[in-house]
C-alpha cells in the first residue's frame, strides 16, 4: 500500500503500473574492482527507514545496500517471478500474507534458518518468509463529521450497507488498491463469497463511492481533508496514530477513528526473506537479522506505521491512538492465491458495471 505522507504499508494486489526505482541507503554504491558487491534489496514502494539507521546497517555488515522499489508489493513480486532465472535481488522485503502462497507456489524464495525465523513473533507468515511487521485494513470515520450531523456509527456490514450509511463511505478499487484488495478479501473471509457480493451489491445499489487508489480516497474524497464529503473511509488502524505525529498543531487525540465493524477488518503480515539464486547471501542472511532488531522494530511504527512483531519491543507513544481491532476477517492463503484474480474481476462487475 503506498500510504501518501503517512507511508503506511499495505499496498499489496495492486495491478498499479508504477516505475521501479533504485535509491543508495546512503552514498552512491561506487565499488573498486576487489570491493564486495552491493546488497540487492528489492521492496514495495512504502519500504521507509531513517537513513542513519540503513547507514549503520551497512557499516556494520561491511557493504553497500542497494535499494530497488517495485511499486505495490504484488508487482513487487511479479518482479521477482518474472526475473527469476536472473534474479535482481539478494533479499526482498514486503511479500505478505495476501502473496505468500504465491511466493511459495513460484519457488522465488530461499530458506533461512537463522536466530530471526526460530524466534518467537506475535505474528507469523509461512516459511522461508520471516515476519518483520503487522497491520490493519479497517475503516475509518471523520469524529467531527458524525458529531455535528449527531449520525450513529455504523456497528455491523448489515448497518453500513444501509441506503442512508452507504453512501458516506468510499472505498478503493480492488483492482488498482491493495488496501481495496484487502478490504475485498475481509468481507469475503467474514462472509463466505456469495453473501459478500451479495453485500458489495447492496453497496452499489446505497451509493458508495469507489476511488482509484488510497491517496484518493483519504486526501480526495474523505472528509477529513479540505473538499472531501465522504465521512466513512477504508484506511488502516494506525491512520488516527498518523494523523497526531504529522498534525502541525500538538493534539491530545486524534480527529478521525478507527472502527473495528466484524467483517470490515483484515490484518496484513508483511516478512523478509532470501532472495533464491540471490548474491552477497551472508550480507542478505544480516539484513533479515537487521529488520528483526529491537532499532527497526521501533522505528519502522512511525516510518511505516505498522506494529512491531518483535515480542518485548515497546510501542512507540503515538501507537496509544492506533488500538489493534479485536477481531479480523481473511479467506485462507490457497483461496486467495487461487481466487484473488477471480474476485476481482467479480467485484469489478458486481460494483462498476
């Protein structure tokens, strides 16, 4: 997910052509002939780290990191499918729980057996991947809209795809967002397929507004934001977080909520692992250890505003705004390797047409 100013992560099946980029963690990797070769790190757009920090990786480890962004984390791993006779990375950062089964199905990816993949995390993702964060997809209300309009909050998929609810709420295209994907994928693992388009035609039929993308929808559309008029989005837990650490003035809470409607919610665990026919394997095999590391641990809450899994690393401050929902929804991993395409399409015709 590219999350504008708040780089959440969580991006994931997106079809988004976005252009690959290649950053230095800091100077330009400039190496003389018996120098080692550089760190291939290959990662979604949302991939944010203070910059001393990825410098003090690479003097630690003795080598340059070599950064390439490959836009969502789906076309991230269509990257690593596609090259993978050749492969352009020694590490990869970013393939989730949505991924995974096709990660593995794709035999991309190398195992890894180091202290990081025996330790125990809040979280996990199936081997060689090992889990480094977590977050939510859930939705998301503007407090000052519904105090002034005195409007109840929506409790359940039943209340929100009310004619009157429905049409306060936008959400992403599945096809171009990962955060709509996942938001998709909720309400399927909630309700099974049939009641869930059964649902999302009720939506449709109620009004609610379907934005390209994230950015859109939270900065365009919602009304938080200057000219929005849609008072109910589809954002993640950690946003109300976000919006204290970047508000210009200090606030004592946040001005939009997080709500946790059963079957609205989907949590996201987004791992490292060995890139298979990768290069610079001891200097990758650190880099997994490194995103594991109580500093990364800490500081990606507020770079990629997503939960450590880590056990024992504290949470920063501003996560006190960024309660985790109780309860989340998800289709099973071979369901949505399997049928991840299909639903989309489905929902595309189900919503669009």
């Amino acid at each position: 997910m590219n999350h504008g100013i708040f780089s959440l992560s969580r991006r994931r099946a997106s079809v988004l052509l976005v252009a690959s980029t290649l950053v230095s963690a800091s100077a330009p990797a400039v190496f003389a002939a018996d120098a080692a070769p550089p760190l291939r790190l290959l990662t979604h757009s949302a991939f944010a780290l203070p910059k001393p920090l990825l410098a003090q990786f690479e003097k630690d480890a003795g080598v340059k990191l070599r950064i390439t962004k490959a836009g969502d984390a789906g076309e991230m791993l269509n990257k690593l499918i596609l090259t993978r006779k050749a492969p352009i990375a020694d590490v990869v950062f970013g393939i989730d729980n949505t991924l995974a089964a096709k990660a593995l199905a794709a035999d991309v990816l190398d195992a890894y057996t180091g202290p990081a993949a025996q330790r125990t995390s809040a979280v996990g993702l199936p081997a060689p991947l090992v889990p480094v964060d977590y977050g939510y997809v859930t939705l998301n209300y503007d407090k000052a809209w519904f105090a002034k309009k005195s409007v109840a909050l929506p409790k359940t998929l039943d209340e929100l795809a009310q004619p009157g609810t429905a049409k306060l709420l936008v959400v992403q295209n599945p096809a171009t967002s990962s955060t709509g994907y996942a938001f998709l994928l909720a309400t399927i693992g909630a309700m099974g397929e049939e009641k869930a388009f059964d649902w999302w035609a009720r939506m449709r039929k109620g009004g609610v507004k379907v934005a390209k993308g994230w950015s859109e929808s939270y900065y365009t559309d919602f009304s938080h934001s200057p000219g929005g008029t849609y008072p109910l989005t589809v954002s993640y837990a950690s946003s109300p977080a976000a919006e204290v650490f970047y508000s210009k003035t200090q606030l004592t809470e946040p001005p939009t909520g997080s709500l946790s409607v059963p079957g609205a919610v989907f949590r996201q665990v987004e791992g490292v692992a060995l890139v298979k026919g990768g290069k610079a394997r001891a200097a990758a095999e650190k880099f997994i250890e490194f995103m594991r590391s109580p500093e990364v641990q800490k500081q990606m809450q507020t770079e990629m505003w997503m939960y450590p899994v880590e056990t024992g690393v504290a949470r920063a401050e501003v996560m006190q705004f960024a309660p985790e929902p109780p309860k989340f929804d998800a289709p099973s991993d071979k369901d949505m390797a399997d049928k991840g395409a299909a639903w989309v399409a489905r929902w595309t015709k189900v919503v669009l047409k």
